[in-house]
C-alpha cells in the first residue's frame, strides 16, 4: 500500500508540472528507491534577443521516470545570461555552457566551465572569451581533452584544452573565409576522433580539419570543405553508428544531406532530401538533428512547421526513407535528445516555454505522445547526464 501511494504521490508532482526542488526530490527518492531518476539540463534564453523573448533565469534541471519516461521540473542551477547551448563531460564530472552574446552585450561570448556535484548541482570553476559573438555550439572530442565552441557572428571557431579541475584554456583560434559571411552553427567530430566537420551556415559549407590529439592540433584538411547548395545553410550534423555517414540538417533549405565519409576523412554527397510534406507551403526553417542509439533511425526538428520529421536509415547504403512528421506540441522547436536507453524523446519547443515528450517504438521508429508538455521557460537545449 505503501509503495502505491508513493507512486501516486510522483504521478502526481509529474502531471501537475509542479517545480520540485532537490529537498523535496531527495525524499521522494528516498522513500521510492525502487526509481532511479535521471537527470537533464536545459539550456535557455534568458533575455530578448532579434529572434526570441528570452525569459528563464538560467540553466535548469528536468528529471526524468526511466521507466516510463515522464519528466517534471526541478530546479535552476546556474544564473548564466543566455546559456542556449550546454553539454556535460564524457565522464560526467563537468558541464560546459556557452553564454551567448552579441556585439552591443559584452566583448564577446564566454563559455563557463562548471563542475558537477553529487546532487546535480553545479559549482562554477572557469569563465573564458569564445572569441567571438553569439557562441551557439560545445563539443568534446572522444579524449575528454579539449572542447570546442562555434561563434555564429564572426567567423569563429575556438579550441580549449582541459585543466585538471575541468576548467579550460584557449588552444587555437580558427577564423573563416569571409568572417562577415560566415555563420558557423556546429563542430562535429568524427567517430574516430580524427576529423573535426564545421558546419557554415552562412557560406553553406562543410569545413574539414584534421584532428591530432596527441599534439593538441587542428589542422586544415588537404580538402578544406565541401560545398552545399548555395542558401542551403547546414546547421548541425550527426554521424551513423557505422562511422561510414554524415548527415547535415539544413536551416534555409529544410533539407537533410548525407555524406558518405570517404577514408581520407573527405565528404562525399550521397542524397538530399526534403525535411517537409511536398504540400507544405508556409514558413520554415530546421534546428537539430539526431540518430537513434540504435542506428536505425534519423530524426529532425522543423521550426515553422512545427514537427520532429523522422526517417528509416539504412547503413548499408546510406538510403534515408521517411517515417512522417510528429507534432512537437508547440512552437520554434530547437534541440531535442533521446533518453540513453533510445525510449523516450524530449522537444524543447522554444517560443511557447515547454518540453515535449514521446515514446519511440523501437520497431517502427513512430513517436507516440506521452504525457502534456512540461512548463518551462524558453527552453533550447536538452543534455542528460
């Protein structure tokens, strides 16, 4: 009887949305240790900017059931200005989030370096310059021992080197071609942790360097980059779990591109396809994209339309065939993940202030709903732990 209104008790706090905090999340953990929450942190807007009215208080908490998927709110845990783009370490210890910034704000954008504490709470232990504006993407290579941040304003990429408290040090600098004109959204690091891909939204191009951990250099590949359609505008990419493809998600032209990565780490166009319904006519303009820890399945973010589009991959010929178009239950719908366990998936729909939340078929790859969205505010990226 006991264990049943406990249950009851958490089905509750999840359905009212209700904002708990880590004293409260304690006792219920306690009291229901059969439930092992996971946790994910939100990145958000949190003052207005051109293209969205920010309005958090900084980086938060969600928790999630990993039973049966539900989330509910739990806390702010870092009073950051803009932290749209966070990442948390390989190994779990730190949390990486991008404050950004434009021209008449700072000097320039900053990335802070945080620890993360037992309790998922987090301790400040670095605040550095990203060299540029607007920094809009963190990555970490398969080492633990550098960081990388994309500027969109400015033409900048910055590379960091880890200190022992996870605090980070600048250890190159790259600037594009045409620094008015580019725009690069993302740094994506191959599988096997030699090639960096910088996708160039403003140039839509693909950028590609030649990593050497050992050295801590970042090195120009003898073929730089890769030419997309012009107005294309990739954004993100994501890797298949074979290592063989790339893919690009492309902002302007609502299209996902896939690359067949060739040996020498150059990219090679295998398709292009079209993000949208063919009767579609409004306004739109893609986000995020990512495959299934299954390798079975690709899905992508559709702001305008409104819809998480998902698509059946096949790894040994690179074919992409689509699975339909899921609403997001809301609106601009930025970055999206999916749980470790490849179950559930979660939306940050950032223009209505909630998260969405579905349940994959592992068979099928449908999203189907689960449960009413979760009140929060101005949400854009969603890290589990």
């Amino acid at each position: 009887m006991k264990s049943i209104q406990i249950y009851s008790l958490l089905i509750f706090l999840i359905l009212s949305c209700k904002h708990v905090g880590k004293k409260e999340l304690s006792n219920i953990s306690q009291e229901y240790k059969n439930i092992n929450m996971k946790v994910a942190y939100i990145g958000t807007y949190t003052k207005k900017e051109g293209h969205v009215d920010g309005k958090a208080e900084g980086i938060y908490t969600i928790y999630q059931h990993p039973e049966n998927g539900s989330i509910y709110f739990g806390e702010t845990v870092a009073s950051v200005i803009n932290p749209s783009f966070v990442i948390t370490s390989g190994d779990k210890n730190n949390l990486y989030a991008v404050s950004e910034l434009g021209p008449g704000d700072e000097k320039s954008g900053f990335i802070h370096s945080f620890t993360i504490n037992p309790d998922y709470s987090l301790t400040e232990t670095g605040k550095i310059s990203t060299g540029g504006f607007a920094p809009c993407y963190i990555s970490e290579d398969a080492t633990g021992r550098y960081i990388f941040v994309a500027n969109y304003v400015g033409g900048v990429v910055m590379m960091y080197e880890k200190e022992d408290n996870g605090s980070i040090k600048e250890k190159k600098k790259i600037i594009l071609a045409d620094r008015d004109n580019s725009h690069p959204h993302s740094v994506n690091i191959a599988a096997n942790n030699k090639f960096v891909y910088i996708a160039d939204l403003g140039k839509s191009r693909i950028y590609n360097f030649v990593l050497n951990t050992e050295e801590g250099s970042l090195q120009p590949h003898e073929v730089p980059f890769i030419q997309l359609k012009e107005s294309s505008g990739p954004r993100h990419m994501e890797f298949s779990a074979s290592g063989k493809y790339a893919f690009s998600i492309n902002e302007h032209a609502s299209t996902i591109s896939t690359f067949r990565i060739e040996e020498s780490g150059e990219l090679s166009l295998v398709s292009e396809i079209p993000t949208l319904p063919e009767d579609f006519t409004g306004e739109n303009s893609t986000a995020d994209i990512h495959l299934h820890p299954s390798g079975k399945f690709l899905y992508g973010s559709n702001r305008g339309h409104n819809t998480i589009v998902g698509y059946e991959f096949n790894d040994d010929t690179g074919a992409l065939e689509l699975i339909g178009f899921t609403p997001t239950k809301g609106d601009k719908p930025r970055n999206f993940s999916i749980s470790r366990d490849g179950r559930f998936m979660y939306v940050a729909n950032q223009d209505s202030d909630n998260i969405a939340s579905y349940k994959i078929d592992p068979d099928s790859g449908i999203l189907q709903d689960l449960d009413q969205p979760l009140p929060v505010k101005t949400p854009v990226c969603i890290e589990f732990l």
